[in-house]
C-alpha cells in the first residue's frame, strides 16, 4: 500500500484517508504469478466501479412474495439504480485525483486513467500478474482501499483485484463422418436427435394457430456465431415437419456484436442450443443475442487494443470460490431482475473437476466445489443424465454440489437436509450443508446431435441438457399465456413444490466424478432417492404431466 502521507492531500476533504478495505486477496490462487518488473505510471488503465444497490432487498421481497404480476424493466431499473448522491460523490473522488475520463451509466461507472492515478485512487499499487499458459500480463492488486466515506457508495471496483482463471469452458465435440451416420434416424442408444428427446419425455406440444406469444432467449458470447444454413438443415434432417414451416429464429446484436454466417465461423456452442431450441420449442420465438465484448483491453497508447484476439475473456462457469463473495452477489442481482419480469434464467450445473477441488481464496483448502452462476439461488441450473431409457443414469460429469457463499433457500431446504443425511458422513469437510446445492432438474446430455459448420457432431455435457429443460418451459410459458397466467419467470420454489416433483422421475443410478487430491480420491457426489447433487429432482417423466402441473402450479 501506498504511504498514506502520500494520498492525504488527494483526499483531502473526504473526512477520512482510504482506509477501508474493500478487496483482500491473502495468496494468490494456483496458476497465478507477480511478475517482478516496473510498471510505468503513465500506463493507461480502465476499470469500473460497480455502485451500491440500496433498493435491491424490496426486489427479493417481491419475488419471495405471492405474486400477481410481474414488473417492467422501468421497475428494475429503478429497483437497482444508485442513488444520485453516490454517484456524485464517486464522481468527485475520482476528480479529486485528476481523473476526468469518467462514464456514469446506471449503476456502473467506467473509468480510464493512469496507473499512477489508479494507484493514489485505491492506495495500492497495481503491478503486473500472468496466468500459467497465458501469453500477456495483467495488471492487478492483491488488495485496494476506499474512503469510508463512499462505503455505502461503492460495492466493488473492477477487475484490479480480479484473480479468475482467464480460460474459456466450451463444449467439446467429437466430429462424426457421414459414415458415422448410416442413417437420418440412429438408434437413441448412440445418439441423442430431437426425435429422441421427444419420445423420452413425452414432449409433445400442439396450438392451434402455430403461433405464440413466447419469446425464447439464447446468449452467445465469445464469438459463438449461430448459423442459418446449419440450422436449416438440421431441422430438414432432424425436424422436417417443423422445417417445413419455414420457421427460424432472429438475431439481435449487443454490444456491437456480429451476425456472421460464414460457416466456418459456426460456434458448437450456439448451434447446440439454437439447434434444440428451434426443433423443441415451436412455436416460440427465437432470438440469439449475439454480445461482442470481453472487457476492452487498452494498450500503452491509451487506445483499444484493435488486434483480432483479445486475451480479455469473460467467464461462462466458474468456481464458486473463485468469484469474490461480493461480486456473486452482485452478478446473482442480475438473475433476480430477470425472475421479477418474468423471465427464466437456466444455467448447466458442473463442479468438482480436479481443477475445481481447492478453493482460490488463497487458502488453498480441499473442497468438492460447485460452479458459479448455477450456485445462485436465482438461476435453475440443470445437471444430466447419460441415457433416455430406464432406468435413467446420471452423467458422472453432472457434477453439482454445494456453494462457499449464497445460502440455502427454504425451497430446497427439506430435499437436501434429506440428502445430507443419506449421505452418512460422506464427504464431510468437503462442502457445507447449509448452503444454496445444486442441480435443480436434469436432462438427457450425452452423445447429443449437433450440426455446426456443416458437420455433424456429438456433444456431451450440461450445456446440451439445458436448452432441453429451457425449450420445455418455454412452452409451459405459452400455456400459460393462453390460460391468461402470467409466465413462469424464476421457477426454482415451484420445482420443489410437491405437486411439480411428483411429476418428476428420480434417478438413483450414478455417481459424478471425484476430485483428486494429489491422488486422494474421496469419491463424487452419488444419486440418491430425492434430490441429490448429480441429477437434481430428477428428469422430467412426462412434459405434459409437468406443462399441467407447473400451469396450475399457482391455482
């Protein structure tokens, strides 16, 4: 840290010098190093502070509440702004230190300036930090300051205290010759296909109009490009009676981001869940939010970084324990809007890789960890089964488990306890009972029929039960609509109602992967009547016994 004499005159005017701690790091993670070099304090950094949300409890309150309606986006935009006043003593604080390129917007305020500006800022000093098998450095702290007096102003400032593992988690495919594929219609004991899914559940939905109201999101990222040439054939080959209809899906572009239809630009991750979002949940709408962004990277001009592949990534899982306590919470926020208007959020449930299995706290204890965002409590997260016949086997990569931070909701209180106990003293120490498990609900996610780039491929994992789970309650949504209910939007305590788990079919057959502590292996998480911490509630038995229940879930 700084010598305080140096930053009195700075903060001069603020009451106090910047001695609360927002972030401290004790070591830093594994992988991660303090490159000893001199950081030049004329460098150009950027960072944000996220502000404090002081209407954010009423927004909990209404959710946990009996509702009746849903809100605007006007509502929860007004239910997470900062106040005025906070804003404006941010703003000065930064100003006081010579800082002038400041954007305010909503409850974030973005920032560019020097690292020797940055470093009087925070009252630590910002040196450089690499990841093992990363090509650059970043610039980091392992701890920062703030006046008490912007205490109830600022949540946390981002990314100089940002230790997360810069590495992408995207579905892996195993390509498949056309050899592969003696036919249009394999056998589901090989492959998974739309047709599949539909006779394993069930899953069968009629209107009368083929229209709807529903309109069904899918979030691509990281240059994940989904393409209409894949979709197209693979709902000729896969859903021809739906192909025929001529129905697609749109595109809309955050963040000025791409609609690309070059083929070989077709991301696996897009095209697995726009592929099972079009052939499961007609006649919903379909929108793909292509986002661009990975956090802007600003060279020692001052000015983006305008080469084509950026090292700044952001994150699509990650241990719970990696992601400050602070900063879950305040990207949880995020989900619990979504829930107040109505709109669903479902998230795959992984944890417990041996890359998972030590906190990043600097502790570096054991613990069999979950995956962040399916720990929070406002997201549904969805594990895997391996298999559609019976009886059905969890997926050993299904792998849930237990948050380090959000505790247990109500909700889910009664099953886990119950699991707890049936677990008889099985990996105590390894996790803490008391807080938010997951998965909430399964699917089929093993050897999954994908098209992308004009190839024909198998995927496995969560990501390829999660647009399953999605597509149905996209369609529970427009029964509902069409019954004059307001739709579904956070879902999570009516799963565990009685009446929508005794649609549900348990799965007591698996176990997910251990971790492995230096060659200790303790053993995974294993399936277990009820909920457990590998498939959840189970899987869906029949979709038009759930459509029934969760339609008059509320009655």
């Amino acid at each position: 840290m700084l010598p305080k004499l140096a930053l009195g005159a700075a903060l001069l005017g603020w009451g106090s010098l910047a001695d609360i701690c927002l972030e401290r790091t004790a070591s830093l993670p594994p992988g991660w190093m303090k490159i000893n070099d001199t950081v030049d304090p004329s460098e150009w950094y950027s960072f944000s502070i996220a502000l404090r949300q002081p209407e954010v409890k009423g927004l909990q309150k209404f959710l946990t509440s009996v509702q009746k309606d849903v809100l605007s986006l006007a509502d929860t935009k007004l239910m997470r702004a900062p106040t005025p006043k906070s804003v404006s003593a941010v703003q000065a604080w930064l100003r006081s230190h010579g800082i002038q390129d400041i954007d305010a917007k909503g409850d974030w305020v973005n920032v560019r300036a020097t690292v020797g500006q940055t470093d009087a800022l925070i009252g630590s000093l910002l040196e450089h930090y690499i990841y093992h098998g990363e090509d650059k450095p970043v610039l980091r702290t392992t701890q920062y300051f703030i006046p008490d007096a912007l205490e109830d102003a600022i949540d946390f400032i981002h990314p100089v205290s940002n230790f997360m593992r810069p590495v992408r988690s995207l579905s892996k495919i195993k390509w498949l010759n056309e050899t592969d594929l003696t036919k249009r219609d394999p056998p589901c004991t090989s492959v998974i296909t739309p047709k599949c899914v539909r006779e394993a559940y069930n899953f069968y939905y009629k209107t009368p109009d083929d229209k709807s109201s529903v309109t069904m999101g899918v979030a691509g990222f990281l240059e994940q490009y989904a393409n209409y040439q894949d979709s197209d054939q693979f709902l000729s080959e896969h859903a021809p009676e739906i192909a025929a209809k001529k129905y697609n899906y749109t595109v809309e572009l955050i963040n000025g981001g791409e609609n690309s239809q070059e083929l070989d630009k077709s991301g696996v991750e897009a095209s697995l869940d726009v592929d099972y979002a079009l052939s499961l949940a007609y006649p919903a709408k379909l929108v793909f939010y292509s986002t661009a962004g990975r956090g802007e990277l600003i060279g020692e001009d001052g000015k983006a970084d305008s080469s084509p592949a950026s090292t700044n990534e952001p994150f699509l899982d990650k241990p719970d324990g990696e992601i400050p306590s602070v900063q879950n919470d305040w990207l949880a926020r995020g989900a619990r809007h979504d829930g107040a208007r109505g709109v669903g959020r479902r998230r795959r449930a992984r944890g417990g890789h041996d890359s998972n299995c030590r906190t990043r706290d600097g502790s570096n204890k054991k613990i069999a960890m979950a995956t962040f965002p399916p720990t929070c409590p406002w997201v549904l997260a969805v594990g895997a089964v391996s298999n559609t016949q019976d009886p059905p086997k969890a997926a050993s990569f299904s792998t849930g488990g237990f948050s380090r931070y959000f505790v247990q909701p109500a909700w889910q209180r009664e099953v886990v306890g119950e699991y707890v106990r049936a677990l008889g003293g099985r990996l105590d120490g390894y996790y803490e009972p008391d807080k938010r498990a997951i998965p909430d609900i399964s699917a089929v996610g093993t050897n999954v029929l994908v098209l992308t780039g004009g190839k024909p491929g198998l995927v496995q994992g969560t990501s390829a039960s999660a647009p399953i789970v999605a597509a149905m309650l996209a369609l529970v949504n427009d029964a509902r609509a069409r019954a004059g209910k307001k739709p579904l939007g956070w879902v999570n305590p009516l799963l565990y109602s009685e009446r929508v788990r005794g649609v549900l079919r348990d799965v007591t057959k698996g176990e997910s992967r251990s971790c492995n502590f230096d060659g200790e292996e303790p053993g995974g998480w294993p399936t277990k009547p009820g909920w457990d911490a590998v498939t959840g509630l189970g899987v869906p038995k029949d979709f038009n016994e759930l459509l029934d229940a969760l339609v008059h879930a509320d009655d």
